[in-house]
C-alpha cells in the first residue's frame, strides 16, 4: 500500500513534467515566447519539486538506517503530520523502532534477571578475554578475595600468586583445589575453568568456591567414623580381657586360701593385676575418644565477650603467675556480643591458654594475650596470642589432626576438638604461626544475621533458628 501511494504520487509528477516541457515545446515551435518562457518556468519549479520529493525519502530512510547503526530506537517520526507523502513511510519506521524496543526491553531484563541471580550465588564468577581483560564479576568473587574491582586477572599475580597460578594451569573441566591466605584466614577454593566465543571473540569463565568449611566437614565427619570403629573394636576387646582377669584374680585368691606354691600364685597374681590394670586404662582411653567423637550439639546463649574473656583469666591466673607468665587481654568494642555455647568456649580457650602455656616454658618475659574484635564483616574475632616457641612449618597442617601432637605428654586431642566445637557453631579456627617468634590462634564465628519477630530484632548465628521461625 505503501509503495502503491509513492508509485501513484511519482507517476503525477512525472506526467506534470513531461506536460510542462511539451508545453514548451509547442510553445516555442509557435513563436508563443512568453507561453513559453512561462512553460519553463513551470518546467523549472517541477523539476526541482520532484527532486525534492525524491531526496526527502531518501533523507528520511538515511537518517534511520543511521539510527539503526547506532543501535537508537528512541526516536519517533512524525506519522501524523508532515509532509503527506512521507507520512506512511514514517509509520512504518515507527513500527520498526517499536519493535526493537520491544526486544531489548526483553533482553534486558534477561539480563538483569541472569545478574540479579548470579549475585545471590555464593560462587565467585569471573570471565575474561585472550588480553586478560575482565568483562564481569559478581559481588561473591569480590568478597571472597577481599578484592574492591579487577579490571585485569594479571593484577591477581601480584595479590594472589599462587590463585594466578592455578588459573594460569587451569584446564576446562578439570576443578582443581587451591589454598590461600585471604586476610587473615586461610581458605581453600575449588576452581573450575570453561572457554567460549561470544561474537568471535574467545572468554574464559571461572568460577571459584569457597570449600573450606565443606573439606573440615568431611574431614571430620571421616575422624569421626574412624573413632567409632576404633572405640568399637577396642571396648569389645578389652571388656572381656577385663572380666576374665577378674575372674582369674577370684581363683587365685581361693588357690591361696587352699595352701598352693606362694612365689607361682604371686606370678600368677601379679600378672593377672597387670593385665586388669592395663584392660581399665584402655576402657578409659577408649570411652574419652567416644566422647570426643559424639560430641553434643552447642546450646547458645549471648554471651558478653568481656565476661568469658574475664573468667577464663580468673580460671588460669594462679597456675599463669606460678610459670610466670603475664596474661593480657582486650575487647573491642567493651560490650561485644556474640551467640555461643558458654561452656564449650570456654572448654576451648583454656586449651588454647593452656597450650600457649606451654609453649613459653623455655621464653623470658613471656605473655599471653587474650583479644577479641569484630571486623568489618561484623564477625566476631577471638585471638589467643602468645610470644613463644612458634609451630615448625612442616608440621603446621597437622595440628587439628586427632591423636597428632609433639609433646610427649600430649593427647593429640586438644585442638581437634577446638575445631570440632567451632564447625558446631559454623565457624572456624585459624593459626598463625612463626617459629620462634610465637603463635596466634584466631576463633572466627559467623556473622549475626538479623531477625525480625514481634516487633523486636534478634541476632542469629548462619544456620541457627529463632524457637518463632515457621
């Protein structure tokens, strides 16, 4: 219909013209000057009317083919005035930018929904070009490296060497395990690489998670299983060594009351009270390595970090200032708060005291300090901190190994079951440690997360759920 209606207005003009010169023509054929002058003058005026009516189209479609180069959709032609003859090809052009609008719109929010969801993933993501330029990252990855932007993944090489390095080896689909310091923790991210092309140019997509408290869970829940066949195994054999000795020690005191050999009853006799004895000690080590591994679920409380801090000081300070030993300690803020078992706390900073302890037996001026903060995460902080002998590097990754420990009178249990107890309330413990220079070990708790219930706040734990949750 369109072209119907240019083709009709074209064919007018057309035939106006071809008039206007015949006119002329016929004109001048008849010494009719002025006709004719007239005649030409008309032919003029048409002539340059037609051009005009041609290049306005022509100007029109230039100007939205250029719109289109730029991708802008936004701009609207007058369809209902104007010029007549441009009035349809317009509308059309309307249409065109409506329908595009319409598309992005689309796309958009495709978008938005795909970042909004990726956003929420606690999975760091992060792609880049051949050059290492970064074309996306989301918040996740950010926080996990502690990293404000990144505009290239060469700047990591600086930051984070051994994390440039793993990606640099990466392979597409094949994760790899990698272990860092990030601040003041220790983490270890599982790293995934995969390539694609997007309009011929080739990205790499990385993602990285956060493992670690899934690794410490499985390597527990493994030393657990490990310590119920263990526990198992030992009770079901010792037990019945312990009866029988008892029963053997019964008829030798009756063999006795009967006049046999004395020196062979007293062998018999003492053997048989080495057997019983050595059978009891192993029923106890069994039974305190079952407690270990069905240790019970935290019960929390608030609690005002000043106040554990306090009572732990008051607990040790005797046995402290009889080896010496200055003991320290600061809050910040003073009235800090976190949401843990009080018992269980309190269990695992005399052990880490009583280890720091320990560890200065052979330092001048020695002192333990007890510290406690929130960061910027709003995670609660306690460090226990001394100047001792320091933990040698290779033996480092050991340390909350059950049954692992350097001293000769050590049970191997003391920081197993610190870390056990910090995974119950979804937190962790970290170390640091330079050898003879001392040890700081960190208890991190996770950050409160608000709640909001009959008109009050509460703070809970990660994981934890108020008695009014549905």
């Amino acid at each position: 219909m369109l072209f119907n209606r240019l083709d009709v207005r074209l064919l007018g003009r057309l035939l106006l013209l071809v008039a206007a010169l015949a006119g002329s023509g016929y004109a001048a054929q008849h010494h009719a000057y002025g006709p004719a002058f007239g005649a030409l003058v008309l032919l003029l005026v048409l002539a340059l009317e037609l051009a005009r009516y041609l290049t306005r189209g022509q100007q029109a479609l230039a100007d939205f083919t250029l719109a289109l180069q730029y991708r802008d959709f936004s701009r609207q032609y007058p369809a209902q005035s104007g010029p007549a003859a441009l009035r349809s090809l317009h509308a059309a052009f309307n249409q065109v930018n409506a329908t595009f609008r319409e598309l992005r719109a689309g796309q958009e929010g495709q978008f938005q929904y795909l970042q909004t969801i990726l956003a929420l993933l606690d999975t760091g993501i992060v792609s880049y070009n051949a050059a290492g330029t970064v074309g996306w990252v989301n918040e996740a990855f950010k926080q996990t490296l502690h990293l404000p932007y990144l505009k290239n993944i060469r700047a990591l090489q600086a930051r984070q060497p051994v994390l440039y390095e793993a990606i640099c080896r990466a392979v597409p689909g094949q994760p790899a395990v990698v272990k860092l310091t990030v601040g003041l923790q220790t983490v270890q991210l599982l790293v995934s690489a995969t390539q694609f092309k997007l309009q011929g140019e080739a990205f790499t997509l990385l993602a990285f998670k956060n493992v670690s408290q899934a690794l410490a869970d499985t390597e527990t829940a493994a030393w657990q299983q490990l310590l119920r066949v263990m526990t198992h195994e030992i009770m079901n054999s010792v037990a019945p060594i312990a009866s029988l000795a008892d029963s053997l020690g019964r008829h030798v005191q009756r063999a006795r009351q009967q006049d046999a050999s004395d020196e062979l009853l007293d062998d018999v006799g003492t053997g048989i009270r080495i057997i019983q004895q050595r059978s009891e000690g192993l029923l106890r080590f069994a039974q305190v390595y079952r407690n270990f591994s069905t240790l019970a679920a935290p019960q929390r409380t608030t609690l005002h970090v000043q106040e554990v801090l306090q009572a732990t000081r008051q607990l040790l300070a005797e046995q402290l200032a009889a080896q010496g030993i200055e003991l320290t300690l600061s809050v910040r803020p003073a009235h800090l708060t976190l949401h843990a078992d009080g018992h269980l706390l309190e269990q695992v900073l005399i052990n880490l005291v009583l280890n720091a302890a320990q560890a200065l037996t052979q330092t001048p001026h020695s002192r333990i300090s007890l510290r406690a903060w929130s960061n910027e995460q709003q995670r609660v902080v306690l460090e226990v901190r001394d100047n001792g002998t320091g933990i040698a590097a290779d033996v480092l990754d050991s340390i909350f190994i059950p049954f692992f420990t350097t001293r000769p009178s050590g049970s191997g249990i003391g920081l197993s079951l610190a870390k056990q107890i910090m995974q119950l309330h979804q937190g962790s413990i970290q170390v640091h440690s330079v050898e003879g220079a001392g040890s700081a070990f960190q208890l991190w708790f996770p950050r409160p997360v608000p709640f909001e219930g009959n008109g009050r706040s509460l703070l809970l734990p990660n994981g934890a759920h108020s008695p009014t949750d549905c």
